[in-house]
C-alpha cells in the first residue's frame, strides 16, 4: 500500500508539467500563451491562414484554433490540410455550438460546418464564387456572400455583389450589385478587383452591414428597397479608414448607430457614431505602434474588444484602455476571430456607453521572439485532441459528403446549378506537439501509472537473482 500510495502522489506532481488540467491542455508551457491576468470568458475560435510575410515568407495550410479561457488550447482543425485551402476567412460560432467556416482554393469557395465537440465536418460545399471572404448562414437553406472579384469579360461590366444563396434549390434568390450604385472611378482596378468586398453582416432588421474594402467605406444596406441607407467614409479618404475589414454594428441605448471597425491600412481600431447626420471617431486603438493590419475588431458583452492582430499573428481582448488582458499567438496571418457561446457579431456597450471615449495605445502585451512563434506554429500544426472524441484523437475516419456545385447564369441573369456528390473522409493530423497535448500527456501518465503500479505490487526484500 505504501508503493501505490507513494506511485499516486508521484502521478500527482507529474500530471500538471504534463499539461493534464481538467481534460483539456493547459497553458503551461504553451508557447502560443502570451499575456493572459483575466480568463476569457468562453472558448475563443480563430480562423488562421497559411501563409506568412517577410524574409520567411510562404504558404503551408489554413487551420482553425478553439482556445480555452486561460490559452490552452482546446482543439485544431485541420481540414485546411486535407482539401487544400491556404486562405481560410470567416469563422462564426452557430446557435446549435458548431462554426460555421469560410475558406477558399483557386477559382472556387469553400463552406463547411465543423462540430468542434468530435472535430467532424459536419457537410462540406464548394461553390464556383472567387476569393469569398465573408459569408454567413441565414438558416439551414441560405448563405450570405459576400461575392467580389467577378468581373463579366462576355458583358465588359464588373458584377461584384452581396447575395443570397439557396443550398437547396442551388440559386442565387436575392443579389445587390455595387455598379448600380457606384461609377467606375471609384474603387480598385474595374476588371480585376474592384470593390474587395470583404464583409457582409445581417443587421436583423431587413438590412445588411457591408463592407467595400476597395472604396474605403461601410455601409448599411436595405434588402427591401435596394438603397444605401448609410455611408461611412468615402474612396481615398485614408483620414476615417483605409481598406477595412470586418466592421461591426453596435447599437447604443439611444438607438445611435455605432460601428467599430478594424482599420487595416492605418493600423489601427476605430469606433464611429452617428452624430447630426455625420459620424464623430468616439474611439481610437493604435495608430503609431501596436497593431499591424488588424482584420476583426468585436466588442464584448463585458466591453472589451477582441482583435485579430494579423501580421503580429495574434488575437487579443483589450480593455478600453487598451490594456492587453488575454492573448494568444497564432501563426501565421490569423484573420477572423470570435468568442463562444456569445456567437458571431454578439455585440456589447459602445464605447459613448462606457464613458471612454478617446484615443489609447495598446499596453500589456506579451513580445516573444521568433523561436517562440516558431514553436508555437509546430505544435498548433501537430496538434490533434478533441475533448468529444473517443481517445482524444478527434473523429477522423468519420465520412462525410461533400457537394461540388457549377453555377451557370440563366437567360433571367440568375445562376442555377447542378450537384456531384462525392464521400471524403474528415482530416486532422496525429502526434500532439510541445506544451499543447492531451493525448500525448494523458498516454505517458497512464504509461507511468501503469510502471508504478506494478512497482508498488513488487514484495519488499532483496531482489531475485
């Protein structure tokens, strides 16, 4: 009994520099864990794409990182590997607990819903549209897009557009096209890519936040009457922002209309509200140093905003203030970003309601060199533990079917298509890496239970010759 008591307390003191906490892996050791003095407050998912700029530019495969509270990290899918995506975008957490992703390869757009409880996806489905890098999931038939680079050479017109997509019927039943709205001056190069449009969000109430990279502008549109209901900025106007991405609607007590948006070209995050018929800057993150290209801003029920700090390969929440409380590095360009069980596009107080209205700069965060991120980058690619699946490897030999669709316009101008079904089997890799794994940790502790137990049972005295 001695033994066994002796081999228990030795599993207990080994188990946590294993990184056992609870079922999941803990930050400990986990090179991808920078500034953390609060946990979040829920699992934080984050698109990441593979590729990276600089002397050690390249490409590898796109993943998307669940991390829990405190940065350990939960789970990683890797279905950027097995179908071949390189530039994954938009992540947003569903109502029934899975994300539903948007990623791209050449010529075509890539959706899927992934079950991040087994790590199964759940369907996949490509579609013929370029370069998509928003789209959202209206319900179990239709999908928002936000569709650019789609310039008709047969017609010599640019045909850029938010639609709505039917899965079932294969249809586009709803489209709003930016050149019946905007001249051909305004924007980028006409025939290639024009608008950049790289965001597009419900607002609820029959009108869709939109976000025209291109022209340096957001804007609300109206599904019914087709007008632009509001403008924020306007094209060459790099004072109020330069090429945004993923701006987000917010709401006041007042009923102001507020949008904080993800300043990229500026480096920097920015909040505007709608004051006697114009727009006053109420917040400002950034500007000299901190970010670089940031492409997600969301504010929090709590009031703290979540970035996706692109080229520092990075996700933090800050305060107002803009103190770093949590942080997680993610290599290489991470994207898109958002926090479970608050969903996509959640909201939270703006800025006016908080009473911190101002320009900040960014304070508390980590800065680990590049051996650091190196490491991290490893073990996020070898990383494979899902909590939901049986040996913690994740619910790779799951079959699912994937839908390839061919859109062709009809004589009415509006796609239809047709389907070929073919079976994939869902992807993921195997060992865990450094700092990360349950797997990995949880076999050598069983390993080790297993010596000691046996050594515990072993009668005391001289040893057998």
């Amino acid at each position: 009994m001695r033994r066994l008591a002796l081999a228990v307390c030795v599993l207990l003191a080994v188990a946590p520099a294993l990184g056992v906490a609870g079922g999941q892996s803990s930050a400990s050791g986990n090179p991808c864990a920078g500034t953390i003095t609060a946990p979040a407050n829920g699992t934080t998912v984050i698109s990441v794409q593979g590729a990276r700029f600089g002397e050690e530019s390249g490409k590898t495969s796109a993943r998307v990182v669940g991390v829990g509270p405190r940065g350990q990290v939960r789970w990683v899918d890797h279905s950027g590997q097995e179908l071949g995506i390189v530039w994954s975008y938009d992540v947003d957490p569903l109502g029934n607990g899975n994300v539903f992703v948007t990623a791209t390869r050449p010529g075509t757009t890539v959706f899927y819903e992934l079950d991040p409880r087994t790590g199964r996806r759940l369907w996949t489905e490509q579609v013929p549209f370029t370069d998509t890098h928003d789209a959202d999931k209206i319900d179990r038939h239709r999908i928002l897009v936000a569709n650019m680079r789609n310039y008709n050479e047969t017609a010599g017109r640019n045909e850029d557009r938010i639609l709505v997509y039917n899965r079932t019927t294969d249809s586009v039943v709803w489209e709003w096209r930016f050149a019946d709205h905007y001249g051909r001056d305004v924007g980028g190069n006409y025939t290639e890519d024009w608008t950049h449009v790289n965001d597009v969000d419900a607002l609820g109430d029959g009108r869709y936040l939109v976000s025209p990279r291109n022209f340096d502008q957001v804007i609300v549109v109206d599904r019914s009457t087709g007008e632009i209901d509001l403008r924020l900025g306007s094209h060459g106007n790099h004072r109020v922002m330069q090429k945004q991405h993923n701006p987000q609607y917010l709401a006041g007590e007042d009923g102001r209309p507020t949008i904080l948006v993800a300043d990229s070209e500026n480096d920097r995050i920015v909040e505007y509200a709608r004051e006697n018929g114009g727009w006053e800057r109420t917040w400002r993150l950034g500007d000299s140093d901190g970010f670089s290209w940031p492409r997600d801003a969301d504010r929090l029920p709590n009031g703290n905003t979540l970035i996706a700090d692109s080229r520092n390969n990075r996700v933090v929440e800050v305060t107002p203030a803009g103190e770093v409380v949590w942080e997680f590095y993610a290599p290489w360009l991470v994207y898109d970003v958002a926090r479970i069980p608050h969903g996509d596009e959640s909201g939270g107080p703006t800025i006016a309601e908080q009473g911190a209205e101002g320009a900040y700069e960014l304070s508390g965060a980590a800065d680990p060199d590049e051996a650091t991120l190196e490491s991290c980058a490893r073990g996020l690619t070898s990383f494979d533990g899902w909590p939901g699946a049986r040996g913690g490897s994740g619910g790779q030999s799951a079959i699912e079917r994937t839908v390839t669709i061919t859109l062709t316009p009809t004589a009415a101008g509006s796609p239809s298509g047709s389907r070929s079904p073919t079976a994939t089997p869902a992807g993921g890799s195997s060992a865990g890496g450094p700092g990360f794994g349950v797997g990995a940790a949880v076999l050598s502790v069983l390993a080790l239970l297993a010596l000691l137990t046996l050594l515990a049972l072993r009668p005391f005295g001289r040893a057998r010759r």
